[in-house]
C-alpha cells in the first residue's frame, strides 16, 4: 500500500514553530524521515526549528531539481509508491504555492497517493486576512514584469480589472525591490485605490498597513526595506 | 493607548484544536474576552472546542448586523480603542476570506488599531496546496451563479480565462448541491481540463481528487453529498 503525501508548511522567518504550526502537524512532521525539498539546507534547518526528535543524519532530504520533468516527480515519488510517507516542504509557507511543489502534488494524484494538506502560515492568506479588501473575490499574480514601463502598464490593467470585478489584486516583490515597487504603486494608482503593504509577517517585525494611495503620498516611507512583503491592491 | 484586533481562525470540521490552531494562536485566544462573531452561538462552541478556560458567561460576544454600516464598524471597534483586545472570528476558517469580517479589518486600518492575523485552517488555501493545480497564479471566486444557463456561461469563461493565464480558479458551492455543480462541470469543460475536488477538509472524512474533466466522466461519483467542498479548475 502506498504512502502518503503530507503537504508541511515551513515558517516565514525566525519565529518558534508553537507560533505557526497546529500540534497535530509538528508531530506527523516528526515522524516522517522523507522530504521532498527545494534546497537540503535550509529544509534541514526548519526541521531543527521543528525540534525534530531523531537525528537528522537519518532524514533523507530530496531536492525537486530545476526545470523538473515527469520522470523526476515519479522519482521522488517511488519511495511513497513503496508505502513510505513523505512530506514536501517549501523554503517558506505553504507548500505548491507560489513555489515549484505543485508539480509533485499533481504528479502523486496520477498515482492515486493520498495528498493530505497541513495547516501552516501562507504569507499570502494571512496578508489577505490583515488588509480588510475584499475577502470573496481575489487574486494571486506572483510578482509583477520588471522592466518599468511593462510594470507600470501591469499595475494599470491590475486596477481597472480590480474596480471592474470588485478583486483584490495580491502581489509580492524581492525584498531589496519592495521601497521601489512602492513608489510606482503611489505614482501610478488612482489616489482612492486601497493599497495594503504586509511586511515580516508572523515575525516580531510583522507591519501592516491598508490606506488609499492618497493618504500613502502623504505618509512617512515605511520601513520595509529587506523585509519579505506583499502588496494588495482593491480599487473601488 | 488602543487594542489589538487578532484574526482567529475557527476549525473547519470537528477536529481538535490541535489539528488546526497552533498553540501560541489559541494562548492569544485564551486571553481575550471581546470576541467579534457572525453567530454568538457557533461562536461559544468554537470557543469550547478550543477548551477556553473561562466560564464563558465572561465572554463578551458581539454580533456583525446584517448589512453593516460604518456606523457598526466604528461600535463594535470602541473596546478596542479603549484599550481592550478583540478576536474577530468568522463561522468557519480564516476571519476575512469568504465572510462579512472584511469590513471590520478596514474600519481597524483607519482607526490604525493594530490587526494581527492568526495562522489557522483555510479551506481555500488547504485546497489550492493539495491541487497540485497552478499556486503561482489563482483566483478565489466564491459561489458562481445559481441560474443553469447563467452558471454554464460563467463556467465557460473562467475555463477560456483559465487557459489564457496558466491561472487556477477556485470556487465554492453549498454542500447540498455539490453533486450538481460536479455534473455541469462535467458537462460544460473541456476532455483535458483538470479539476480538483476537496471535500471536508481536516476532517475525518476528508476526501480530495484532481482529475481531467474525460477521467471524471469515467469515475464513479464521489460521496461528496452534504459536505463542504471546494472546485478548482485550470485548463492547460
């Protein structure tokens, strides 16, 4: 009989697993010594802050390789295939979103394994919860184009489709981005748009803050910079 | 100097606390006694099922009204200007998503009372991950419509817009017409577009299946009836 595919959330920054993890799922965690992973060191370091009861020299860690194929999924999943339960893991929250996991998950329904989701912090639920928009209707972009112009024309077609469906638009940058992103969210956004920003959530550092885009050009810069962030986006 | 408001997620089914709440989240609860609810009564057995240590006659517990004004917000948030903590708690899973709570968490952001969102189970979110469909680009939109002509349209639409932006759309339905909705969807998509079924999630009975729309058709009908679920859908 096969195994099973536990889907493990792994913390958003240095905050003890007692702050982000149901008991039930620290201790499936702790009993499974297979992880399917993007990288062997930082997993390893969740499982420590995980107080991981065994040694880690007895937990195999799997790294998903670049660009994976089907044959690799069905690689990493031969020894579930075999009856041993595995758990996958991101760098941080959940599991299959926002990261490259969603292929395993897939791949384990073509072979009919159990997928059993734990419940975890996802940086993305936790923003939506905190800026108050709209909660019924929303969407997940990933992180916008980079190049200004094609940015700039995003954020605009962003918004219009956001007034035009009443959808919270949710998007992230790379840390050292998120001042810039800011000042273009403030430059090109309607000044009665509600934008939220959600900075180190979970974290002594969590900062969140929902306001129009005209009261953001009047406040102070937050200090965001360096700090993991989403932006929310509803425009009414 | 003014509260907090925490964003308590509620269980999804009639699992512990321990499968769903990690412990400082439920120590948070514990020491609050203003809780901000859409049913006092759900609301006192959630707060049992999280074994609240207070006689729960000291607990206040104020109702959302129905249609709320800001005059509302502003009433349920004056304990919490005064200096009291809160917890608003939706009827089941994360405050905020998918129920009336947003409205509250905007009325905190002008007050600028701290909001402090709690990680808890999320049944769109615990979905999304056990997919395996697209978690780098999702939509969230609640029930479609009821009319078959109108409901066969809207379908339609998200399954073209599916395809266009690689995106997963995901959404709800009552439990009592679950095996309907499953019908149109079999009906009205195409052979190769995938589908995620998640039924009762975190609970006993948990039930989820990604399949293409031809494999659905082949299998038999799941047990599905009366139980909360969730459809996402994404054609490749």
């Amino acid at each position: 009989m096969a195994g099973r595919l536990y889907l493990l959330p792994a913390g958003l920054g240095d905050s003890p697993w007692q702050a982000t993890l149901p008991a039930q799922a620290r201790d499936i965690a702790c009993r499974i010594d297979y992880f399917i992973v993007e990288n062997a060191k930082t997993a390893r370091a969740e499982l420590k802050r995980l107080e991981y009861p065994r040694p880690l020299r007895e937990v195999e860690t799997a790294e998903i390789p670049r660009d994976p194929t089907a044959a690799d999924w069905l690689r990493l999943l031969q020894p579930v295939l075999a009856g041993r339960d595995a758990a996958l893991m991101s760098e941080a929250g959940c599991p299959a979103v926002a990261d490259p996991g969603a292929g395993l998950v897939r791949a384990a329904h073509g072979q009919e394994i159990r997928v059993v989701p734990l419940v975890g912090p996802s940086a993305v639920l936790l923003a939506l919860m905190a800026s108050g928009l709209n909660g019924q209707s929303f969407a997940f972009h990933g992180y916008l184009p980079i190049p200004e112009t094609e940015r700039r024309e995003r954020i605009t077609v962003l918004e219009q489709q956001s007034r035009r469906e009443r959808r919270t638009q949710i998007f992230i940058e790379t840390p050292y981005r998120n001042a810039t992103l800011l000042d273009t969210l403030k430059e090109a956004c309607q000044p009665a748009t509600l934008l939220c920003v959600a900075a180190a959530l979970t974290t002594a550092e969590e900062w969140i803050a929902t306001r129009t885009i005209g009261q953001w050009r009047r406040a102070p810069a937050p200090a965001i910079a360096r700090k993991p962030a989403l932006f929310l986006l509803l425009a009414e």
